[in-house]
C-alpha cells in the first residue's frame, strides 16, 4: 500500500511538472509584431493584414502552426480582459485563474493563499472589485505602468486590509473608477503585500490616491469626490495640449503642418471647456498630431464653421494634412467613445508624405519586414530650397493618387541628413549635385540592414511619374529589382534644437511640482526650507546687520554731539534709536466669505486658533490676543477671530455637538449673571480631523476692591465664584465685570497654548462642522 502511495505521488509530481514544462509560452504581442502600448485599432490592422497569409495559399512548412498562433495572440489581444490578464499574469488561455477574489502567491515549492486571513471586516467585496482587477504588483508597475503613462495618465489607489478609512472613500471611488477607466489606467496597491512598491510611489499612509503620468507620481491632496478626482486627472495632463482656434487663428494653427512635420486635428463642439476626452487623445497622441478646438458657441468661430459646413448638433472631428482647404478625413458622431476616436485618429498619424526627421519616425514609416509581408519605401531626397518645391508638389501628387497599405511615401532633406542620402545615392557626386532622386528601399532588421534601388533623378514631369510607376508594379511581381543593399546610418534627430524649449517647459512642470509639494507636504518639505533659509541668513544675515548698525552710529553721533541724556534711560538702551519689532500676528475675521478655506478645507495637519470676542471687546482682546499667541505661530497654524454678536447660532450649535464641552460649571450657575458669555473664549479648530480644544477664560489680576485670583478666576467668562458672605457684592462685580476684567481673560492663554502644541489638551471631536446656515 505504502508502495502504490508513493507510485502515485511520484506520478502526480511528474504530471504537475510536465504542465508547468508544457508547450513553450507565446508572447501574443511578438508574434503580430506590435508594442505592448498597441491600440486595438492597431492590432486590428495588423491582424487583418497576417491573417492574409492563410495556410490553403501558403504552403511553405510551418504556416499552418504560425497562422493558428495568430489567430490566438489576436483572440487574447483583441478582448479587454484578456488582455488585461496576459498583461499582469502572462497567461493566454482562461482555464488559469488570473487573480480571484484573494492574492495567491508561489514561493518555490508551495503555495501561500492568503485567503486564510481574510477577516469579515476586511470588506470582501472591497477586495472583489478592486484587489482582482486593477492590483499592481512591483515589477508591473516599472514594466507596464510607467512606459505607458506616456500615452495615458494613471490613477492609482493605496489601500490595506487594515484600513478602516478606505472603507468610506470606495463607494466615490468605485464610481469613479467605473467612469473613466476607459479613459485612464487603473491601479491598486495593498501595502500589506507590496509595501516596496507603496515605497517606491512614496505612499506613507493608507488611504491615499495618486496619479502617474509621464512616469512621474504626483499625490491627490484634496476631499475624495468624482468632481475632484476628476479635476486632478485633468490637472495632471501637461499645459499646451490642445490649442484654442478660432477665425483669426485657424491659418496660422493649420500652416504650421510643414514646420512639424504633423496632421491638425481639429474638433468642433458646443461645449466651452476642452473634453477631457479630447484632451487625453491629445496627450496619448502628441508625438504625432497636432490638436485644436473650435468653441462653436462663439461668435469669432462662425466662418470656421461656415467654411467646413460643421453641423451644430453633434461633435465634429476633421484632420487636415498638406492640403489645408480641404480635410483629409472627418468623423461625425453625437456621442465620441474613446474607442472610436483612436481608431480615427491612429489611422491619420502621418501626413502623406511626411519628412523623415528621426530615427523613430523611419522606423514606423518603413518598419523592418515581418514574417512574409513586404513594406516598401518611397524616398524623395530633395532640399528646402525654393527650387526644389515644384518636384516636391509633383511627387506629393503621385503618393496621393498611389497609396497603398504596402508602399510609404516620405522625402527626406539632404543637407540635414547627408549620412544617408550619400549611402542611398550610391557616391559622393551624386549626392551633392543639385537635382532631386528618387529611391525604393525595403528595410530587412532593425540593425539597418536594407535593399534598395536608385530609380532615376527626379523633376516632377510626366515622363518620372510613368517611369516610378512602372518600377512599383515591378516591384510586386519581382522584389529582386531591389539590387543594392546597404546598412544605414541612424537619422539625425533634427528637432534636437528645440531642446531648450523642451526643458524649460520641463523646468515649469518640476516647479510647479515642488510648490505643490510645499503648500500640501509640510512635514516632508521642512527640512528643506530649513535649510534654504539657513543658507539665505548665513548669504545676507551679515549684510543686513551692518547695514542697520552703520546706520545706528549715523544716527547716534549727532546725539553724542548734543551731550544730552535721558535721566531715566537704562544702561542697556542708551544710544539705541532702533525701533521695536512687531510682537504679534495677523488675525482675520472667521466669515461666511472664509469659513471653507479657513476651517472646512484645512489641509491635513492644520489647525485655526479662533478668538471669540464682541464688537465691545474686539479692540482690547484682539491686541491681547495677537501677543500672546505671537510666540506660537507656525506655517500650520492660522489665526482668526470670530464675533459672537454676529455668530451666536453658530457658537451654539457647535458647542452642542460637543456636549463634553459645554458642561462648564453647570451645578454651580444658579441664576448667576453672563451665563452664556463666551467672550475670550478661544477655540482650536481641527478641520480635517473634526475636533475642538478649548481655552475658557480665567481671571488672575485684581479689582478694585483687592479680590485675589482665587475669588474670581475660577468660572469661565470671568464670573466670580458663589459665595454665600459676599453674595451682595457679587452682583455688583457682575455689573462691571466687562470693563473691569476683559483685559485679564487672555492671561493664561500662553500656557493652553503649550499644552495644545504638546498635545495634552482634551480633544472634542463632532460629526460634522456646521454648515453656512448656522452663520447668519
């Protein structure tokens, strides 16, 4: 028995050995010879044409096995989630679960599934809609997310199991993520099992939202709601993306087609704002086209609208090429998906005779040749002299009438890319006569391997039209018309002279990054300014100084000469005329106008110190107040004052919230007299968090009549304690106690505040801050 046991078990390890060394794996994008940033309309195009060599025309061996392995790499790569899945797990067949409901991880020899820990408070639906899907694990994130995010923005959530916040913010971000995840990437990040990657994205607590975009990781500071997090998808897209075009405009924003050597693309729409739509194709294709946007709405747009018969009732895309007069391709649709737009727009990326100016662009123009399909280019080497524009008009004419899917038309500058044209037009004489040549060239590996031939000088008359016709229908009967072969030289990249402009507009977008930074990240930019501003009192501390003091001795050699001298004046002041520094701060008044930005909003970490006072007090407590917190103030600290003749419902309501609060000597107000006076009452205010600390008033000076701080400091407001032998005098106090002790109710207000920066001082935390009603 022991023996049939182990026979079996060794079996069962051989057949779970020969499944993992099964067939070797296919990688769906190398065999249809696209990148992993593809577009469905790409791969489509791709596939239609390989699907072409189909085994009953093609009998060479191994096309049958080569056609059934594209048929399958277009299956995964044409469905969504296929896709998805091949791209996170590398699986192409669907009997594999790809990621389930829980992680699943393989550690050599045995398999951890870590849904033995999931708790019920763990929210598995949570996990189920966010964890299976959009999960980012390290290596995808540097593998996949970042190349991409040079197409399209991410937006990425971190989260844990333990995080009973991420709870509250998933209804608002599963809205979201169902509404634009066709438009951007998603990505979640659990720092209980990717705490490297939560580090590598600098995500130091949980929850926390981000976005990537041109491999840069930039943070959401502000209330999770689909309206922000929307606002902040379009915040991350660069500036200058799409230009405004109008009538005035709409020549020189179409001329420019020649200069950067890209199509415009022009979309006509009633909306005042630029699409977010429109302005993600914008990004996704920048290296490409050239995008505008037409305001129909306005009256400086109603030529343009004229000139191209735009329909008014539905969005109106037109691509312009050489031609400006006339658009080269148009769509019409009431309601653009993003899908339809990219398959409109990657199907007039180039112009019809686009200009090789880089190394890239000749690579997509004449891309090396793919199992059996043949691609053939069509150069023109001219120059930008006025002399050669007639042939470049001409042969522009003859791409126009003879384009194909397997035959490119391009032209190329000689005198900027002279390594190539004197490789392609076979010598140095030839190369730097002052006549047009045309060549076909077939490129066969990206090394630069290519086979070409020289078809004659070319002048753009009839006679070169027939001739170069003659040699493309050659060509498809006979490819070895193709005598020459050559390695080519790497394209200069002749736009490498706007590399100043590129890192200017870089230097903007990291400026723009580290205010950011400093307005939302205090903590983290600390030792930053720490250190700026110590190396700017070191530069100009000393400067400054000796400027003051040389100015000082001006002033005191006069006096000297007088030989007058104040009696009274101390040893340590005589001869100083400088003037006091200002000991206090500024404090603004807590309105409607300023109740969100100074208390609502407040960003994490700080805190608004408010005064309540009355229009009779304001000037005597305002003073008293400013001084004493003057020590205190800091970059998250605000202060503000709030009239409590204007905002008594406000007072109230709030104190009601914090019922702990209000329970100030309740048993001992028995008809006493300011019950509810709040004056110099001083609140500290934690918008983020919700909670209240609060300062109540204590007299510690004396009267008239001598009574000490014992007698009448205890009661908040600055009411007397009651006492059964002084009870007459008590009313009497009570009457002038506004005037008599206003100016003594700050005065323990320096050590609250110590205690409130140590972070000893009861916090009273209320559901929510009352709303603009409450403030009349």
């Amino acid at each position: 028995m022991c023996g049939l046991l182990a026979v079996a078990v060794l079996l069962s390890t051989l057949l779970a050995g020969a499944t993992q060394a099964g067939p070797e794996m296919m990688d769906p994008y190398k065999i249809l010879g696209v990148t992993r940033s593809a577009s469905p309309a790409e791969i489509k195009k791709v596939y239609k044409r390989l699907a072409k060599e189909h085994p009953d025309k093609n009998k060479n061996p191994g096309a049958e096995d080569m056609f059934i392995k594209i048929t399958k790499s277009y299956e995964v790569l044409s469905n969504e989630d296929k896709r998805s899945n091949y791209d996170r797990y590398g699986q192409m067949d669907d009997t594999q679960p790809y990621g389930g409901g829980h992680y699943a991880h393989r550690h050599d020899s045995f398999h951890f599934d870590e849904s033995f820990f999931n708790f019920p408070f763990n929210s598995k639906s949570q996990r189920d809609f966010a964890d299976s899907k959009y999960i980012l694990h390290f290596n995808q994130y540097v593998n996949d997310v970042v190349p991409n995010s040079y197409r399209r923005p991410y937006l990425i959530k971190i989260t844990s199991d333990w995080c009973f916040s991420c709870i509250h913010i998933e209804p608002v971000w599963k809205e979201v993520v169902q509404e634009m995840e066709a438009l951007v990437g998603i990505g979640v990040v659990d720092v209980g099992y990717e705490r490297r990657l939560a580090n590598h994205l600098g995500a130091h607590r949980t929850p926390s939202i981000l976005g990537v975009i041109n491999g840069k990781v930039t943070f959401f500071h502000y209330a999770v709601a689909k309206e922000h997090l929307r606002q902040f998808v379009e915040d991350l897209l660069p500036q200058r993306l799409v230009e405004r075009v109008t009538d005035k405009n709409v020549l020189q924003f179409l001329n420019g087609w020649h200069e950067l050597n890209k199509p415009h693309v022009l979309l006509f729409d009633q909306v005042p704002v630029v699409p977010l739509l429109f302005k993600l194709t914008a990004f996704a294709y920048k290296d490409h086209l050239l995008f505008g946007y037409v305001d129909q709405g306005l009256l400086e747009t109603a030529s343009l609208q004229k000139q191209f018969n735009i329909n008014s009732y539905a969005p109106t895309m037109l691509v312009f090429k050489e031609n400006i007069d006339k658009p080269a391709d148009i769509i019409q649709a009431k309601g653009m998906k993003k899908q339809i737009i990219d398959e409109f727009v990657s199907n007039n990326k180039f112009l019809l005779v686009p200009r090789l100016v880089n190394q890239k662009l000749f690579d997509e123009l004449c891309p090396v040749k793919q199992f059996h399909r043949r691609r053939y280019c069509v150069l023109l080497i001219t120059d930008d002299e006025e002399t050669f524009s007639s042939g470049y008009q001409a042969f522009l004419s003859f791409a126009s009438a003879n384009a194909k899917d397997v035959v490119r038309f391009a032209y190329v500058y000689q005198r900027l890319q002279q390594p190539l044209c004197d490789i392609l037009m076979q010598n140095k004489d030839s190369a730097q006569s002052s006549t047009q040549q045309v060549v076909i060239l077939e490129r066969r590996n990206a090394a630069g391997k290519t086979f070409f031939k020289p078809v004659s000088a070319w002048n753009g008359s009839e006679e070169d039209k027939q001739r170069l016709l003659e040699e493309l229908e050659r060509l498809q009967r006979d490819p070895s018309i193709l005598v020459h072969d050559a390695m080519l030289p790497e394209l200069n990249n002749e736009f490498a002279s706007m590399f100043l402009i590129r890192w200017i507009y870089a230097s903007y977008d990291y400026l723009s990054e580290v205010i950011d930074d400093i307005l939302h990240n205090n903590r983290e930019m600390m030792p930053l300014l720490s250190l700026i501003f110590s190396a700017l009192f070191i530069l100009f501390g000393t400067v400054v100084i000796q400027a003051f003091d040389s100015s000082e001795d001006k002033q005191s050699k006069p006096k000297a000469k007088d030989g007058t001298k104040i009696e009274n004046e101390s040893p340590g002041t005589a001869g100083t005329s400088r003037p006091p520094k200002k000991n206090f701060v500024e404090v603004t008044e807590l309105t409607d106008i300023t109740y969100m930005s100074n208390l609502v909003k407040l960003r994490p970490g700080h805190m608004n110190i408010v005064l309540v006072l009355t229009d009779a007090s304001k000037n005597i407590l305002l003073s008293k107040f400013a001084k004493e917190v003057y020590s205190f103030t800091s970059l998250t600290l605000h202060f503000s004052f709030l009239n409590i003749d204007k905002h008594s419902h406000w007072m109230n309501t709030l104190l009601e919230y914090a019922q702990d609060a209000t329970q100030i000597d309740t048993d001992e107000d028995d008809g006493g007299c300011l019950k509810m006076d709040y004056t110099g009452y001083v609140l500290a205010l934690n918008g983020h968090k919700k909670y209240i600390c609060m300062f109540k008033p204590v007299y510690t000076g004396e009267d008239l009549d001598g009574k000490s701080s014992e007698d009448e400091g205890g009661a908040p407001g600055g009411r007397s304690r009651p006492r059964d032998d002084h009870a007459p005098r008590k009313s009497n106090r009570c009457r002038s106690t506004s005037t008599l002790q206003i100016h003594h109710k700050l005065d323990r207000l320096g050590l609250w505040m110590e205690r409130l920066m140590e972070g000893t001082l009861p916090r009273y935390y209320i559901p929510a801050w009352p709303g603009l009603d409450k403030i009349t």
